[in-house]
C-alpha cells in the first residue's frame, strides 16, 4: 500500500511538463486546475484510488484534455477508475454519447436496454425495424436480453446496432474488473452495456471530413476506454486481410475507427504500420493527379 498521497502537491509535478499543451486542449488554466480538484476529489473518495501513483491521476487529466471530457461528478461525461493498481479515466456511456453528437455528423444517438418480459423485435432486411415496448417487470442485469442503439442521419435514415447479452458478456470479461466482478460492470451494468454497443455502432457512421478533430476525440476516447480490455493477447492481421482493409478504405479516420474495435485488439506496431500505408497510398494517389 503506497504512503504517497493524491494531492495538488504530489499530482502536480507530473501535470507541469505538459502543462502548457493541456491548458491549450482544455481552453484555460482554470479549466485544467478544475479538472485535476476533479481528478484528485475522485481519488481520496475511492480506497483503491486513494493508493494510486499520483502520475497515473495527472495521465488521467491529460486524458481529459485529449477528449475534452469533465470529471465532473454531477455532469456524469467520464469517471476515474482503477486499473492495474493505479487511476484510470472511463469515458462514460453520457461521455461517449456527448462526443459523438457534438461531431454534428449525426441528428442524434440513443441505446436502450431490453430486459426479460419486454416486447421486443428486431427485423433485418431491406427495411429494418426495432420494436420495444418496456414492461418494467425486471431491471436485473441477469434478465437483460439485449442492448441496442439507434443513430439517426441528417437525411432521417436510421442505422441500428444491436448486441445480445452473450456478446456484451463476451465484452465484460476481456475487462480485469469485470471477470472479477468488480467496479462499473458490476455497480453499472446497464450503462457499459450501452456504451459498449454505441462503441461498436459507431464504426458504422458515415465520417465527414469537415469534423475531423472532433471525430479524432470520439475515436481518442474509445481508445482510452479500450485500454480496460487489452489484459487480452493482440491480434495480428494477415498480409491479405490487410490488403482487404486497405481496398475497402484508405480514409485514416476510418481505419482507426475500425482498428480500435474493442472486440478485437490488433497489435498496435501492426495498427501503426496499417495507418502508415494508408496514408503512403493516399499521398501516392493525389501525386498522379
């Protein structure tokens, strides 16, 4: 157990060298020094966070910065959690949702749980539909069903994700914490449930390039949160499935979109290497013109 205590004194010094870049991020120094008061409030509050290495709290800042969301307690966007033995920030399913409507590509986003009892139907095809009607007899996590999320385009097109409880499970345990039974999969399992299938519906959206950097922070923050999930072996991608990925797209958004899918973790030497050649072919294609 560390004798180190989570306090301005002993965060700060890992905050100054970047000091400069994250008042830039977050728009001030009083937006910074409120989220470290944030930052340092949440971990005395927790006795498992209280113990953390005071760097790993101002990483938790720094993260903040990158993805502009607050540690606000009342405001619910991203929590600090541990991981590892240290402090960690969670992007929050609030967080998550908040990122991916403020890149404007998108009327809106909702998800919804279905649990045992409810009406619900879910049509494929040419004219997909989602039919839930809630009855309210259970709010048990062990009588979820389903979960699903719903973004609605500019032109009014619907695009529907859909994940059943053994594929959400499937999730939950390549979480330390949540084969443990332990923290948000277990005191929020509604919510990282949601979280998790807009996660994976976000891969599907049309990107824009006119909200790029806002896209780059709804991407930095599944990255973050998918940090939770990589105690698991890295997947390495073949020679031709690489050489598939790169006919279909070569768009980096894109390709870092699908490449930080939490239900598959590429080796992240190979991501490099496949953002790399991305970008190699595009600077190779607007040569020819």
């Amino acid at each position: 157990m560390s004798n180190i205590t989570i306090s301005p004194k002993t965060v700060m010094p890992f905050i100054e060298p970047r000091r400069e870049e994250m008042i830039k991020l977050m728009g001030g120094e009083e937006v910074l020094m409120r989220e470290m008061s944030f930052a340092i409030q949440a971990a005395n509050n927790n006795s498992v966070l209280a113990n953390s290495n005071p760097q790993s709290v101002a990483m938790a800042v720094f993260n903040c910065a990158l993805t502009k969301l607050s540690l606000n307690p009342v405001m619910n966007l991203a929590y600090l959690v541990p991981f590892k033995g240290n402090a960690k920030l969670m992007p929050g399913y609030q967080g998550m949702i908040k990122l991916i409507s403020d890149t404007g590509i998108i009327k809106s986003v909702s998800s919804a749980v279905v649990y045992r009892g409810d009406d619900f139907e879910f049509v494929q095809g040419t004219s997909p539909e989602i039919i839930h009607r809630p009855k309210g007899e259970t709010f048990k996590d062990s009588d979820v069903i389903a979960v699903y999320a719903i973004f609605v385009l500019h032109n009014d097109e619907k695009l529907f994700e859909i994940m059943w409880k053994p594929q959400i499970d499937a999730i939950k345990n390549r979480s330390e914490t949540g084969r443990k039974d332990i923290g948000p999969w277990s005191s929020d399992y509604g919510e990282m449930a949601r979280k998790t299938v807009v996660k994976r519906g976000w891969k599907s959206i049309p990107k824009s390039s006119f909200a790029l950097d806002k896209i780059e922070k709804v991407n930095t923050a599944i990255s973050i949160d998918n940090e939770e999930y990589k105690t698991v072996e890295y997947v390495k991608m073949s020679e031709e499935q690489v050489e598939r990925l790169l006919e279909k797209t070569t768009n980096v958004v894109e390709l870092e979109a699908a490449l930080s899918d939490e239900s598959v973790m590429i080796d992240p030497e190979q991501k490099k290497d496949i953002i790399e050649k991305a970008k190699a072919k595009n600077n190779k294609g607007g040569d020819s013109e």
